[in-house]
C-alpha cells in the first residue's frame, strides 16, 4: 500500500483532535513582549534621546549667536557673522566677502572645530 503525502498530513494533523488546550496563562501573554521592550528602550536612550539633546543645544546656539562668532554652515563654508536677524545670518567668509544665508543652515560653532583639532593634536603627539 502507497501512502501519499497528502494522507500521511491528514492522519498525523488528527492526532490531536481529541485534546483540549491548555488555557493560557498570564505570563505567557507578557512573556513574548519583554524583549520587544527591551528593544525601544535601548533604542530610546543609545538613538532618540541624544539626538534630541544635541537638537536641544543647537536651538539653544541659533538663539544666542551674535556678531562677531565664527560659525561652520551646513555645506562647511567657515565664516564669521557680521549681521543677524530673525531668518537670516551674514556670514564674512573672507575680507569684504559676505553670503547671506538661513539662519537654520548654520551647523555649529568654529571654536569647536579648533576645540576638537587641538585636542587630537595632542593625542597624536603623545
């Protein structure tokens, strides 16, 4: 007698049929979603919290710039600001050179460019 696939799934599937399942209990309806947070927590504090800190303090730099800081743009253009207003900055990049740009394309500050190259100075030094 030859058995085929299909007969072979139909008699093992009906094992079962006579049994009641066990009722679920509530540990196995937490259990599977530890790890899903466990997840977003790491996520939350190694990925969206500091982005939104470092977010933070560059709102907090845009507000108080004033004449006179050298700031790094966007693009990597290096300049200092001669004027401000409220949507736009005037960058001097070079003597009697002046771009006027958004004031939201401003990236940072250029002293923490000098801050950062002197400090990788003196660790390539010692």
């Amino acid at each position: 007698m030859k058995l085929g696939l299909s007969t072979l799934f139909f008699i093992f599937s009906n094992w079962g049929l006579g049994q009641t399942p066990a009722a679920p209990t509530a540990r196995e309806g937490v259990t599977p979603f530890i790890p899903l947070l466990l997840i977003f927590g790491v996520f939350y504090f190694l990925i969206l919290r500091p982005q939104q800190r470092k977010q933070k303090d560059l709102q907090k730099f845009l507000s108080e710039m004033k004449r006179g800081d050298r700031v790094i743009t966007q693009s990597g253009i290096i300049g200092t600001i001669k004027t401000v207003s409220d949507q736009f900055v005037t960058l001097e990049v070079d003597e009697n050179v002046h771009l006027k740009i958004l004031k939201n394309q401003i990236a940072e500050s250029a002293t923490t460019l000098k801050e950062n190259k002197l400090a990788t100075t003196k660790e390539a030094t010692v």
